[in-house]
C-alpha cells in the first residue's frame, strides 16, 4: 500500500504557493504531481495543515443488534433464503444494507444460504455434444 509523502516536502510545496509560484511550478521543482499540490493546498485552506489523513482503519459492522436477530429469524424460518431477500427484509426494518453485505454477515455467522428458489445448490450444466469439425473445407480452385 502507498504511503503519504513526509511533511517535509508537504510544508515545502506550500511554502513555494504561498511565494507566488503556480502549481505546476511547485510540483516540477519538487518533483510530485499537480494533483498533489492541489490537494494539499486545499487540505491547508480546509485544516489548516497539510498533515495525511487516516488510513485505513476498522469499519464497525452494519447488521448487528435487533437487525442481526431479525436476519437470524428469517434464515431459521426460512433457510432458502436469498440474500437480496434478506437485503429487502432488512431495508423494511430500516437498515440499507447492499446484499453482499448480508453475504459476508453470513459468512461471519457461520450460517449458509441456498443459491437458488428450490433451496438446492446449483449444478452442473449439461453437457452439450460437441459439435463436428468440417471434414474438408471448400475454396474455390
């Protein structure tokens, strides 16, 4: 994963701005992008400083509480559940989730999930019969 450019050539950037200079100026001397200096000095105008922001980071997890018990009691009542259904479910109680969402929950409660309306996992697709090569093909002489 990238990582930010040092406060260094940040408070640099914004020290040759604040001279007169324009941004592709600033960003050829100090050898960065255009992008990065705009960014920065609106980062500044913002903040007030043009210190990086967080990371990455932990993202709490969206169907928890009354909501993971609702999705709990469908998928008990009704096992072929499908995971837009349970996304549906969950968007009348309230919480829009997208329906990978309500995947991963799953996956994180251990509970699976039936692929299809009959609650049978799909198969394999029949086999077709291959089709036959031209045995001589015809140009003209």
């Amino acid at each position: 994963m990238a990582r930010p450019l040092s406060m260094d050539i940040r408070e640099r950037a914004m020290a040759r701005l604040a001279t007169g200079q324009t941004v592709r100026e600033v960003a050829s001397a100090l050898g960065i992008g255009v992008s990065s200096v705009v960014k920065w000095s609106a980062r500044q105008r913002q903040h007030g400083s043009v210190a990086p922001g967080q990371m990455g980071g932990h993202r709490p997890q969206a169907i928890t509480g009354k909501h993971r018990d609702l999705v709990l009691t469908v998928i008990a009542r009704k096992s072929h559940a499908s995971l837009r259904e349970l996304a549906r479910v969950l968007e009348e109680a309230g919480l829009k989730v997208h329906y990978t969402s309500v995947g991963r929950f799953l996956k994180r409660e251990r509970q699976s999930y039936k692929k299809n309306a009959d609650g049978l996992r799909a198969g394999k697709t029949k086999s077709r019969t291959p089709q036959r090569a031209m045995a001589k093909v015809s140009r003209p002489d």
